[in-house]
C-alpha cells in the first residue's frame, strides 16, 4: 500500500519548484536595480578615493610649502640675531670710543 505522502510529495514537488521558479524570476528581476544602485555607490567610492587623494597630495604640498617658509623664517631670525650682534658690537666699540 502506498503512503498518501508518497503520493501527493510529487504534486508537492513540483509545487515546491514552481515556487521556487517564481521566486528566483523575482529575484532576478530586482537584480538589475540593486546591480544600478551598486554601481552609484561604487563610482561615489571612487570619487570619494580621487578627492582624498587629491587632499592628500594637496595637504602634503601644504606642509611641505609651510615648512619651507619655516625654514625660512628660521633663516631671517638667525640673520636677524647676527645683525644685532654685530650692532651690538659696533655700538659697544663706538661707547668705548673705538672706531
């Protein structure tokens, strides 16, 4: 004697699978918009990559333009502290009445 099971697990099956069927058509169908919207995010990623580099480079530019003005104005300092030495000496002599 066969099972009811048995006999009605091939309409089930089949049931199953026409499911089955439908849902991945469904799914597919979404597939294309989720595949667009991927593609938006991936080319906002890739902006995104190209404007930080870009401020990458640019801040590196910045810092090495600040330091070399530092550099600089270390430079005008030191010459600064020269000038004054060497005035200082000059008014030192003159008080002492050297030449």
């Amino acid at each position: 004697m066969t099972s009811p099971l048995v006999l009605s697990s091939g309409l089930g099956r089949e049931s199953a699978a026409a499911r089955t069927l439908e849902m991945i058509a469904s799914l597919r169908a979404r597939l294309p918009a989720l595949r667009d919207e991927l593609d938006v995010i991936r080319r906002g990623a890739a902006d995104l990559d190209h404007d930080t580099a870009w401020r990458a480079r640019a801040a590196r530019g910045y810092r090495d333009r600040l330091a070399d003005w530092r550099a600089r104005t270390d430079d005008a300092s030191a010459r600064i502290e020269r000038l004054d030495d060497e005035l200082r000496h000059v008014q030192a002599r003159l008080v002492m009445g050297g030449p």
